[in-house]
C-alpha cells in the first residue's frame, strides 16, 4: 500500500477496507472544521501565517483552513461548496442579522455565531394551502452551482484528495426553520399532515438541488455530506416510529436523488444520541455518519462499531465536549488512541473532532489529535 493518494485511502476506509492509515479530517465538511479564534491560536503556535485575511464562514464563525495546515496534518479531504442563491438573493436586515432565501431570519450575539431567530411559518396558526403557495427556493437555481464544476474538476484533476461537496439539503433542520423547532416537532404528533406539507416543500427543493449539483459535478467528487441533526444528548428528537413513518421517506428520496446521478458515499451529520435510528440510516443509503458524539447516550464508540461497523463507516468521534478543551496532550493522545482502538478495525473510519474545535480548545490539544492520528492511525 506505499504511496495510497489520499483519495484511495478515503474511498478504501469508506468501503469498509483497510488503508495504509485511517483517513484524517479537518474542514472538509461543515461541521469538521475550527471557529476563528481557535485557528489563530492554531496558526501561531505552529508558527505559520496566512495569506492574507482569514476566510470566515459567516453563519458558523469557522475559518477556511489553509493548505499550509491542511498539509502540515497530512488532512485527506478538500471541501467544495455551493454558491448563493440568485433567484430570491440573501438581504442584509442589518449589520448582525440577515434573511435567506427560505425567508428565515438570522442574528447574531456579539460573542456566537448565528442563530436562526425567526421562521416565516413560525408562531403562528399555518394552512397547508399557505405553505403549498409560498415563495419556496429554486431548486435550480444557477447561482448554487456558478463555477462549481470549474473548481471540482481542477480538484479532481490536479491533485489527490478525497473531494467533499456540502449540500445545504438539510429536511429536519430545514423544517423547523421555516417552521420552528419545536412547533415543528408538535406538528408531527398533533397535525402530522401541515409537518408532511413542509417536509414536501423542502425535500422537493433538496432534491431537486441534490439532482442539479450532481448532475454538473458528480463524477468528480467523492462523499456527499448533508447535516440534519436528529438527536438530543440522550434520546432522539423524536420516537423511532414517528422518525420510520413520517421523515424517513423524505430522508431517503433525498438520498437517492443523490446516488441517482453520482457514485460517490452519502455522509450524514447528525448530532446527538442517534443510535436507535442507525438501522434506518443504513436501510435509506446512508453510507457514513458524522459526528459520532461518544458522549451521548447509547453512543459508545465500541458498541457502534460491533453493530452497525459493516454498514456504516464512522467519521468523528474524538471527544469536544470534555477532552478536547479540558484534557491534556496527553489525555487527547488517549482519546485517539481509543477511538482508533474502536473504531479503525476493518476499515470504515475517519478521524475528526467531534463537530467544529472551539475556542477554548488550546492549539497543543489540536497538534495532539491529529499527530496522534498518524502515528497510531497506520494499518498492519
């Protein structure tokens, strides 16, 4: 296995193979990456500087990651993202609160990243025939995919990374956006057919979306990642029976608009205790699950890979609620040495935080995980 490129490397773990190492993460998706400060902090204790101003992701307060970083972790994965839409454009509402396309409404507190505040179906009595004749987004909207295929096939072409595409597809989350979080989740027990009318809209635009993105770039990139949180830090957000009879079928025609027009491996973010839905995950095609929140209930890393580890592969895991920001060097060394322990057997792992790296996570705790990843990652 001397010389793997990384891309061999993610597409052998992912089949549920052994690589020369496990693949290795950071910012490839939306929830693997680093708020701003703790990239600073990152970048100086590295003693690297960047070209120019960091790239911020606005909505999460994340940073871009250089390739410097990038290549000093050895990270398989380069991430490519879509672009605004240009049918029902963004407005600025002012200078910490904005409106999307859905018409939901954003804010932001001084010191977080922002939230979305206010749904345009939110607190108020709604009819399906109001949510069927809503202004909702094109699904083919041009500005999502304006220089997509440009910069995925220059990624394809002139370099060996596992390429990652982030669709903003989410059905759960988008749903109680447009909705609100917990009137949404009222809907699917009290008036399941006004949450089913929502579901429709937003798996039509997802679809259609997902259909669009990969019809121009599917040959090209090789995991598809979708975040749709689903769990609370000790149960589901909702029963498994509701989850099998109500949002399943919406999950699953998302993903096969997907598999439909590309190959590449459907990864799915979600948060939280989610292990008494995996069975379901693996029935609709999920192929990987991010990001594998240890600490939450029912959540073992050992537990997950005996059950589910020859259908799903699991990428995450390493602990960001207590290790990462408390621990030591050396309790992080622990950590991933666990997690590899667990986890890495046969294939079906890629090593990453537990979603995005906080700011009070000291940049020796980072340079910990991801040295630790290369030097006990390694197969045979």
């Amino acid at each position: 296995m001397a010389g793997m490129t990384h891309r061999e490397r993610v597409i052998k773990a992912l089949n549920h193979e052994e690589p020369d190492r496990i693949p290795i993460d950071l910012g490839g998706m939306a929830a693997s990456t680093i708020v701003v400060e703790a990239y600073a902090g990152l970048m100086e204790h590295l003693g690297l500087k960047e070209e120019g101003q960091i790239v911020v992701d606005r909505y999460l307060q994340t940073a871009s990651v250089s390739e410097a970083v990038l290549k000093r972790f050895d990270v398989d994965f380069r991430r490519v993202g879509l672009g605004k839409s240009e049918v029902i454009p963004e407005v600025v509402l002012s200078d910490l609160s904005y409106r999307d396309e859905w018409g939901v409404v954003w804010e932001k507190p001084e010191d977080g990243h922002y939230i979305n505040a206010a749904g345009p179906f939110q607190k108020k009595d709604v009819t399906i025939s109001e949510i069927e004749s809503y202004r909702w987004p094109e699904p083919r909207d041009p500005g999502k995919i304006r220089g997509l295929k440009e910069k995925a096939l220059q990624l394809h072409q002139e370099n060996e990374y596992a390429i990652v595409v982030n669709l903003p597809c989410a059905i759960v989350a988008q749903c109680q956006r447009v909705r609100g979080f917990g009137e949404w989740l009222e809907d699917l027990v009290v008036n399941p057919a006004l949450a089913e009318a929502v579901m429709e809209q937003v798996v039509r635009v997802g679809a259609g979306q997902a259909e669009f993105v990969m019809e121009e770039i599917g040959d090209y990139v090789d995991v598809v990642v979708f975040l749709d949180d689903l769990g609370f830090q000790d149960r589901p957000y909702m029963r498994p029976e509701v989850y099998r009879k109500l949002v399943k079928p919406y999950h699953r025609r998302l993903i096969e608009a997907v598999k439909s027009k590309s190959d590449a491996k459907v990864l799915l973010h979600s948060d939280g205790s989610v292990y008494a839905l995996l069975g379901d995950f693996v029935d609709i095609g999920v192929d990987a699950l991010n990001p594998v929140q240890v600490t939450a209930a029912e959540m073992g890393s050992r537990r997950l890979k005996a059950e589910f580890g020859k259908d799903l592969s699991f990428w995450g895991g390493i602990d960001t609620q207590q290790v990462m920001p408390l621990g030591t060097p050396d309790d992080v060394r622990e950590e991933v040495k666990t997690r590899i322990a667990d986890l890495a057997p046969g294939g079906g792992y890629v090593l990453a935080s537990v979603h995005n790296i906080q700011s009070e996570v000291p940049p020796e705790n980072i340079v910990a995980m991801f040295d630790s990843a290369l030097e006990y990652g390694r197969y045979g």
